[in-house]
C-alpha cells in the first residue's frame, strides 16, 4: 500500500508534471494499433509491406509505429517540422473541425494522413519516401484515435492539466524524477499515453491477443456525406473530439489527484480505441496497397 505523500511533495510534483505535446499512447499504444492492424492485412498488402519494410530492425507494423515519436531523438530538426502532423485542435471548441481553419496547409493530424497516403499509394514515389509515409500513416491514425489529440481546449491536449497520480506503476525513463513515494506528478496527457494501457499489465502480444478477441466497436459512419479517406479521416478525429466531454475524461477542474479509479474507468475506452485505430488502419492499408 502506498504511504501517504505529503503535500509540499503533491505541490512540487505538480510543478515537475512532464510534458509530452506530440506522443500519443506511447509504444505499448501504438504498437498494439500496429499488431491489430497488421493481423488485419490482406495478402497484397501484407506483401507490399514486407517490401517496404524489408531493411528496418523490427519489420512490423508494431515496430516502426513510434518512428514519428522517435525522431524527436534521432532527428530533432525533422520532428520540429512535423510535430504539428500529430493532433487537431478546433481553435474557437466545439468539435467540427474546419480543415482551412483548424489545419492550415494541411498541417495537422487529419492533413498528415492524407498526405503522405497520397506517397505511400504512389509507386513512382522513391522506396525511402514511401517507407516514411507508412511509418507516418501507422503512428497518426493511432494518434488521431487518441482524445487528447483531438481536442478543443487551450491546454495542450491535457498537457497543461496537472495531476498528482497515486500509482505502483514505474514511470518511463525520462519522467522518474517526477516519482515521489509511489506519487507521479504528471498530466492528464501523459496518463492518456501509458497509464491507462500499462496498468493492465499485459505484454504487447498477450493484449493484442485480448483485444483481438474482444468485440470489436463499430465506430460512427462520418456524416459528411461520403466514404473518402478525407471525410472518414476527419470523422475519426471528430469522433475523439467528443468523447472528451460525453466520457468526461477531464476531471473536475479543481481535482488533480487521481489513482488507479481512473485508470480502470477509462481503460475501456482506450481498448476500444485502439481496437478502431487498428482496424482503420488496416483498411486505409488495404485500400492503399493491396491492389
């Protein structure tokens, strides 16, 4: 059982609260979205996949789907320039997005899929450019299932909702000096990115295996009028968009702490999710590559 934490330890955490604008559910997260929707593939697909991602370390789906996250390492210059692809916001709320308002130049989660769709189904595309598209493809479609990467607030995507979190649960490598006596000073962001999903406590095959086995959530059909990858795209972010207020994911705005109660109400939610991230995904792929 975890000691009580004395408050000048909540305050200080609270200050230390670490910000993460651009991940979405962290590796377990977008791994899981990259495994459902690799099992998903049909042949043709699978097989144009196989090409692509023939010289990279771990030739899956799951093992390229944090690349976007990554190049904040690898390649700080590249990540600068396309860490606005990773989420939408509707600047003035609500949740219709307006793509010349709310993605200008397309620079935004919606216009990033589309866009680099656009190289990946390009044959005359070179081999590298259309190896990155997918890697973009397979981490925002995760990114843009993720609420607090399509949103209507001026926080950050939660990022600047601060939050004392009660949890056993050991944080990742760069956040440990935010873990006190068993108490992580965080956001609301960061436990949207790996609490949740962590504190199951599962493998990543061991919870695709799970999820695949579940009921999978039909989603909403968009109401825009058509099927285009545009306007299902744009659906799919407006579709987090509300499940921020009809699943009250924020807390009361004068309760910052939280513990494992959160973590298992949401749970669900973020399964179902990632369960319709990957099934997208998979059928974006399939449209893409499997002619």
């Amino acid at each position: 059982m975890v000691k009580h934490t004395p408050l000048r330890y909540v305050f200080a955490l609270l200050c230390l609260g670490v910000t993460s604008t651009a991940m979405a559910w962290g590796q377990l997260g977008h791994a899981l979205v990259g495994e459902l929707a690799q099992r998903q593939l049909t042949p043709a697909a699978r097989k144009e996949i196989d090409k692509l991602l023939a010289d990279e370390k771990t030739p899956t789906l799951a093992g390229i789907a944090s690349w976007a996250d990554d190049l904040r390492n690898t390649d700080p210059d590249r990540f600068k320039a396309t860490s606005n692809w990773h989420y939408i916001n509707a600047k003035p709320g609500g949740c219709d997005y307006v793509l010349s308002r709310d993605c200008p130049d397309g620079a935004c989660v919606v216009g990033a899929i589309q866009a680099q769709l656009a190289i990946l189904g390009d044959r005359k595309q070179p081999l590298s450019a259309r190896r990155d598209a997918l890697k973009f493809v397979v981490h925002f479609v995760g990114d843009e299932h993720q609420p607090m990467h399509a949103g209507n607030r001026r926080d950050s995507g939660g990022n600047r909702f601060q939050v004392s979190l009660t949890t056993p649960i050991q944080p990742e490598s760069y956040a440990r000096k935010s873990y006190v006596d068993g108490v992580m000073g965080t956001n609301l962001h960061s436990v949207w990115d790996y609490y949740i999903l962590t504190s199951r406590g599962l493998s990543l095959d061991a919870y695709a295996d799970a999820l695949s086995n579940s009921p999978a959530p039909k989603g909403k059909r968009s109401t825009r009028g058509n099927s285009s990858v545009a306007t299902n795209t744009l659906a799919w972010a407006e579709e987090s968009c509300r499940l921020i207020d009809a699943q009250d994911i924020y807390p009361p705005d004068d309760v910052h702490k939280m513990d494992h109660t959160y973590l298992d109400k949401h749970r669900p939610l973020a399964e179902q999710r990632i369960q319709l991230a990957g099934k997208r995904l998979a059928q974006l792929l399939n449209q893409t590559l499997g002619k």
